[in-house]
C-alpha cells in the first residue's frame, strides 16, 4: 500500500476521532416557547351566573372595553392595580360601562376585579397586551 494513502486514512482516522470527543448538547434543554393569538375583548356581557360572559378577558392597549349591563345593575372594583390608568377604574358601573385600555403588558400581567351584579359578588379577570 503506498505511503500516501496510509497518511491519509490515519489522518482521516484522526479526525473522526477528534470529532467524536467533542463535547455535545445532546444532554442540553433547549428553551420551547409558545406563541397563541387572541382576539382582543372589547364587550362583556354581564350576566348572573358568572358575572360576564368572559371571566379571563383579552385585552388590548388603546382600545375601549365595554361592560353590556343587559338589565343588570352591576358596579366594577378592581383589587390591585387597573388596566384602564389612574382614573379609568374610578367607576365602572351600568351608568358609566366603558374604559380605555391604557397598558399593554409583556409579559401578560392578570388584573384581578370584582364585578357586583344584582347584588351578587364575582371574581373575573382582565389580561392586557398587544396593541
């Protein structure tokens, strides 16, 4: 067998080597992620049974939500914090039914609220984002 190609297996032999005790990420997680569109909510129906009609609300920055009081005197509270800015959340009831989104949130923050319908207390939720 000439010299040469003796040179050459055992220099390609070398390599396969050498590349075979590299390191690897096989063991490595590699991060997943998710991405869900969601149609932005801007009405809810308020209702007796769960309070609205969408208890985890989407929402949208700049736009305007709408409580439908569908013959239900209701009063809106949030808990802590309000998507709606400093004086959006003052009074949300079925005299005064609408708000403005005023944050978008990355990532999605959940505003907790409670909504009294006909004297009836619930525990539904507003999530902002997009815009």
């Amino acid at each position: 067998m000439p010299f040469h190609r003796i040179m050459s297996g055992i220099v390609g032999l070398a390599v396969l080597i050498s590349f075979l005790a590299l390191p690897t990420s096989c063991n490595e997680e590699k991060p997943m992620y998710v991405q869900f569109k969601v149609a932005c909510t801007t009405t809810l129906n308020v209702n007796s049974q769960t309070g609205v009609d969408v208890v985890d609300a989407y929402v949208c920055k700049n736009t305007t939500v709408t409580w439908q009081a569908n013959n239900h005197t209701f009063c809106v509270v949030f808990k802590h914090g309000c998507p709606f800015g400093t004086n959006g959340c003052n009074q949300i009831d079925n005299q005064h039914p609408s708000a403005k989104v005023a944050v978008g949130s990355t990532p999605p923050t959940v505003y907790d609220y409670g909504i009294l319908v006909d004297g009836q207390l619930f525990d539904p939720h507003i999530i902002p984002g997009g815009g």
